[in-house]
C-alpha cells in the first residue's frame, strides 16, 4: 500500500545521503559543497553524486586529488 511512496522517500534520501558524505569530504579538504560543485563545473569533470560520494568514502585519496583538480581549475577561472 505505501510502496509506491516508499520508493519516491528513497531516492530522496540517498540524495541527501549523497550529499552529506560528499560535503564531509569537501570540508575535509577545506571547501564546502556548493564550492566544490561550482569548481568541477568550472573544471568540466562530469562526475555524478553517487559516484563522488563513494569516492569520498572508500577512495578518500582519490577524492582528494578530484577535489585539488577542481579547486585549480576554478583558480584559473576566476585568474
């Protein structure tokens, strides 16, 4: 009976979920959120939430260096 909203509830929730995680690491990394999604904007690296937030929580070197490579794009950009 509630399936139908139960499976929209989800999609939310892993959304924020998502951004929760990617947040953590980008304030790790001494950016927030909005920053780092406007630097890979700039930096044209077209990676998914789901992705980016797996990598901030099983990869964090990996996600350290997309996080480096956006933030000099978005240097450069505003240079």
């Amino acid at each position: 009976m509630h399936a139908y909203r139960g499976r929209k509830n989800k999609k939310r929730f892993m959304r924020r979920l998502w951004i929760v995680r990617i947040n953590a690491g980008a304030r790790a990394n001494g950016t927030t959120y909005s920053q780092l999604t406007h630097a890979l904007l700039l930096a044209g690296i077209q990676i998914d939430r789901k992705a980016l937030a797996d990598l901030a929580v099983m990869d964090p070197i990996a996600f350290t260096k997309v996080v480096e490579t956006a933030k000099r794009a978005a240097a450069a950009a505003a240079a």
